[in-house]
C-alpha cells in the first residue's frame, strides 16, 4: 500500500496548493466564500458517501450530524472559556459520541428501514433545535454570532486566515476518509456492501463495522457543519432539515458514489448550477430538478463514475485491439 499512500499524498498536497493559490489569482472574496461553502458541503457528501457508496447504506438523515456540528461548536464558542481547537475536537467528540448512540440502533435495520429511521432521527434532532428557543434560539438559529478569538497567533477574523484554516482542515479530512476508503476496513466494508452473508460466514462482525463507519462519517459531517458555522458565524435551524441531507445525496448523484472523488465533484457542480440557475431565473427549483434528472437518467450513474467506466472500456478495447494485432503475426511466424 506504500505506493498508493505516496500517492494519495501528493494528490493532496497539489490540492493544498491548488486551493490555496486560487484566492490570489481570482481575488474577489466571492471566489474565496464560494470555496469554503463548497469545501464545508463537499465535506459533508464525502462522509456521507463512506455510508453510501463504501458500505451501502443509504442514510437520510445524515445532515443530522452536520447540524451537531455547527451547534455544539457554536455554543462552546459563545461561553468564551474555550479555544477554536478545543471547541472543535470536544464537538468532533460529542457529534461522534451522538452518532454512536443513533447508529447503535440503526445499523441493525437493513435497507429502507435504515434509512427511514436515520430521518427519523434527524427530524427528532431538528425539533430539538427549533424547541429549544432558550439554547438554540429556535426557528432564528443560534443568536449573538460565533466569537473568533485569536490562538497561536491565528487570527479568524481576517478573511483570508479564515480561508487557509479551512482549506486546512478541509485536506487533513479528506485524507482521513480517503485511507479509511482505502484501508482493509474500506474493503471489509465494500464485501458487507456486496455479499453481507459471506462476510458473516467469514466472521465478520457486521454490525460492529457498520457501527464503526457510522460513527466515523457522523463525525466527518460535524467538521463540515463547524466550517460553515465559523464562515456564517452562526448556526440555522436548516443545517439540520432533511432537504439538507437531500442535498448531499444529491451531491453523491451527480458526482458518483463508486470513485472516492465524485461527491467532491458532485458538490462543484450542484453549487455552480445553484448559481447560475438562481441568476438567471426565479423557479431554480425546476430547473435545477430537471437538469439532475437529466444527469441522472441520461448517464444511468455520476459524472465521475460515468468518466471512470468510459476510461476503463476504452483501455480494455485497445488491449484486447493490441493482442488481436499480436496473434496473427505469431500464427503466421
């Protein structure tokens, strides 16, 4: 696995660069806020796909702990006896603890039944939120803003430290969930997905790996929900709506659950069409559906799963083009 952890490595350090040159060619803050918005959903997909695509889980309420993260970290912030680290590893810790406790129940129902009862879950977390007024400030979100006191000499208001910060953290998730996509727990997952009865024969505990990716992607959708909370400043009841988590399973559509990069991609390009369709026309919603079906149903998969499969026909057809070329000539010898 060494070459493909180097590998790994490097892709994300040019995607470190990439990112954090772009804000110093395009300067218009808008350029530098789209990223962070794409980075924190991006985030959000991509865990959600360790469920998804990785295991095959399709989970409906995974927006549930994105939630958790922009509101645990908010109102630690707000007591101002915390630091931003401290506040974001106690968060990571409590979303993780929350998603232990849901999934235990969860992960033990199978197919539509899972999915609908992570909704379940998710709805009873946003009835909280808006319930709470004296905690959460219901149905305004979290009043009185996110304070950003400076730490080791890092100073959050400034926009730019703010984007490098999240540019940041945004590479060391994505490089936790890729070697967890590509560990041997990735592909004990990917077997339960395929064949869960030779994985129990094999005696793979089943509900104990579940349980582990469930965790692991809730707490991964807390650090997404903690970027946009310090983007905003604030915390909405939104965050935890079930249109949220349809959004991310939107995302994974449109770039593809099969490559560890189509949520990534998925989240770009439902970002831009949301920009670009809300410009030019009031009924966004229309349009944006039709162009996701679309999508959908004319590629029957995700761009980048469609792209991969094409790659991957045409490298068979020139191979099997180059040992028909080769047979005859060693018939004729």
């Amino acid at each position: 696995m060494r070459p493909g952890l180097l590998r790994d490595l490097a892709a994300g350090l040019a995607l470190l660069l990439v990112l954090l040159v772009l804000p110093f060619i395009f300067t218009k803050p808008a350029i530098r806020d789209f990223l962070i918005y794409v980075m924190a959903y991006g985030l959000l997909a991509t865990s959600l796909n360790l469920l998804v695509g990785l295991t095959g889980l399709v989970s409906f309420g995974h927006a549930a702990y994105f939630a958790s993260g922009a509101y645990m970290f908010g109102l630690l912030m707000q007591t101002g006896k915390v630091s931003i680290p401290v506040a974001i590893m106690a968060t990571v810790a409590g979303t993780a603890l929350l998603a232990l406790v849901i999934g235990a129940i969860c992960v033990r129902l199978k197919e539509i039944y899972f999915s609908f009862i992570t909704l379940a879950f998710q709805m009873f977390i946003h009835s909280i939120i808006l319930t709470w007024v004296n905690l959460t400030g219901g149905d305004q979100g979290l009043r009185g803003g996110i304070p950003r006191p400076t730490f080791l000499g890092i100073d959050l208001n400034n926009g730019m430290t703010l984007y490098i910060f999240c540019v940041v953290v945004f590479i060391i998730c994505i490089a936790i969930m890729r070697q967890v996509w590509q560990s041997p727990f990735g592909y004990t997952l990917r077997l339960i997905r395929d064949n869960p009865t030779r994985a129990n024969f094999i005696g793979v505990d089943i509900i104990r790996m579940k349980l582990g990716i469930f965790v692991i992607a809730g707490a991964m959708a807390s650090v997404a929900g903690i970027l946009l909370a310090l983007f905003v400043s604030g915390a909405y009841p939104e965050f935890g709506f079930w249109t949220t988590s349809g959004e991310a399973i939107f995302m994974i559509m449109l770039g593809g659950s099969q490559l560890f990069i189509g949520p990534m991609i998925g989240a770009v390009l439902l970002r831009l069409l949301e920009h670009f369709v809300t410009v030019y026309t009031e009924y966004h919603g229309l349009v944006l559906g039709v162009v996701i079906l679309a999508i959908v149903l004319g590629l029957r998969q995700g761009i980048a799963d469609y792209i991969a499969d094409w790659l991957e026909r045409r490298r068979t057809t020139r191979s099997a083009a180059t040992q028909t070329s080769v047979l005859p000539s060693k018939e004729s010898a």
